[in-house]
C-alpha cells in the first residue's frame, strides 16, 4: 500500500487531473486525495482504485475545508498541489466572443470589468487558496516533523507579476494571482518548516477558458514540464516562495 499521501485541488479536469493520473501511474503511487467541485471522473477512479480519495467541495468554504482536514487529524501530507482557479473573464463579453473572435483578451478589459467577476476571482483565488493551505497545515507540520520538508505547490500565472506587466488588461485575474503572491510570501515567514512554490505552468488548454487559445499547450506536456521543476526544489534548495516558469525560471513579482 502507498505510504505517502498528497492533495491535489481542481483535480477533476484539466492540470489537476494530469497531476493525478502522474502520480496515480508511478511504479510506487501515493495516496491522493482528489478535491475539486466537480464530481471526479469515474473511469479516473475506477482505473485507479483505492489510490484516489475524490471529495466534491468548493475550496471556498472554510467549513467544509475544516470538515475534510479534521478526517484526517494529524495524517502527515508531504505534497499539496493546488491547482484550483478561475480566469475571472466576465461572462457575459465571454458569451459574445464565443459567437464572434473568440478574443479573451475583450473578456477582461478596463471597459468589460464588473464587481461580481472581479470579487469572485479574488474569493476563489486568493481566499481559497489560503483557505485549503491554512486548513491542511497540521498535516503538513506533522510531515515537517518526520524530518521532511512537506511542500505546496500553487499553480499561479506570469499574469501575476506586476513587473511582467506590459499589456494591460486581465484585471481580476492580474489582481487575484498578485494578491496571492503576497499571502504565499506570509506564509513562507509564518511556516518556515514547509516549501512553498509558485509555479506558472505556462499557456494551457483547460477550461479556465472557454475555447483554445492561441499559442497554448496540452496538459500532459506541461505537467511533464512542472515535474522537473519539482525535483529541483530539492536538488537545488530553492528558497521558499520562488514564482518560476515551468522551465524553472524566476519571475519577478
């Protein structure tokens, strides 16, 4: 039986589910317990069996976070990856484009950009993140405990640097994803026996948008690319905190 026990969020689609069907698949799995608000896929689950542990909640919800942490007392997780998000594109120009040009760019401008996207962006992107890290950190101490260095992985975005900055544009995912820079950084100071990595998985096809972007790779090819830069969080003692590409490459902030 797997000795090991990870979290993934937003792992019933796209990145997410990639980063579990690759750890499912190792010679030696690791127990991993699915979250998302999707009902996980169950050919997924069947193929793999008691190796996946799928829980439907909204990441939003400090109860029933809280609920689900409290299961597994001081079980120690040594790996979250966190790849629950949303675009924040404002429904109703998006409904538009899929009828025309298709042009997610027109989704988030200074012009389209409403309160109800702009703070539900920030409710699941930043609140919900630090809501799944704070609610699972007795877990992870318990890991930092056994002498490892338990680490959280945060899918985040170039988008989220403000010096990268040079188009405009993007505003609630912009803010969200630079908002979160700044809690991930509080938490490298309060919990300094866990690693923490933002890490920007590149243009992805998934479902944060609509249709595909131009430019943007398959799920497989950047999880694979992610994967190395996990191994070099121990192979080179990355400080806590760094936002890298999915090459391993620093992003200002």
């Amino acid at each position: 039986m797997p000795s090991e026990t990870i979290i993934i969020t937003g792992a019933s689609s796209g990145l997410g589910l990639a980063f579990v069907q690759y750890y499912a698949s190792l010679p030696t799995p690791t127990n991993i317990i699915a979250i998302d608000n999707r009902s996980f896929p169950p050919q997924i689950a069947e193929r793999y069996g008691a190796v996946i542990r799928s829980h439907q909640i909204d990441i939003t919800s400090a109860q029933k976070i809280q609920d689900l942490a409290s299961t597994l007392e001081s079980a120690p997780i040594s790996l979250i990856i966190h790849c629950a998000g949303i675009r924040g594109l404002v429904p109703r120009i998006v409904a538009q484009q899929k009828q025309g040009d298709k042009n997610v760019a027109a989704t988030e401008t200074l012009e389209a950009m409403n309160h109800e996207t702009m703070m539900k962006t920030f409710e699941i992107n930043t609140w919900g993140t630090f809501n799944v890290l704070r609610a699972f950190l007795p877990q992870l101490r318990s890991a930092a405990a056994q002498s490892s260095k338990p680490k959280v992985v945060i899918l985040s975005s170039r988008m989220g640097s403000i010096s990268a900055n040079t188009a405009g544009g993007g505003y609630a995912y912009r803010a969200s994803k630079a908002a979160l820079n700044a809690v991930v950084k509080s938490l490298t100071i309060d919990v300094p026996d866990v690693q923490f990595l933002m890490l920007h998985p590149g243009r992805v096809e998934t479902r944060l948008v609509e249709w595909k972007e131009e430019g943007a790779i398959g799920v497989e090819e950047s999880v694979k690319d992610c994967m190395r830069v996990l191994e070099k969080m121990d192979e080179e003692r990355w400080e806590s905190g760094r936002l890298v590409d999915r090459f391993g490459v620093t992003i200002p902030w």
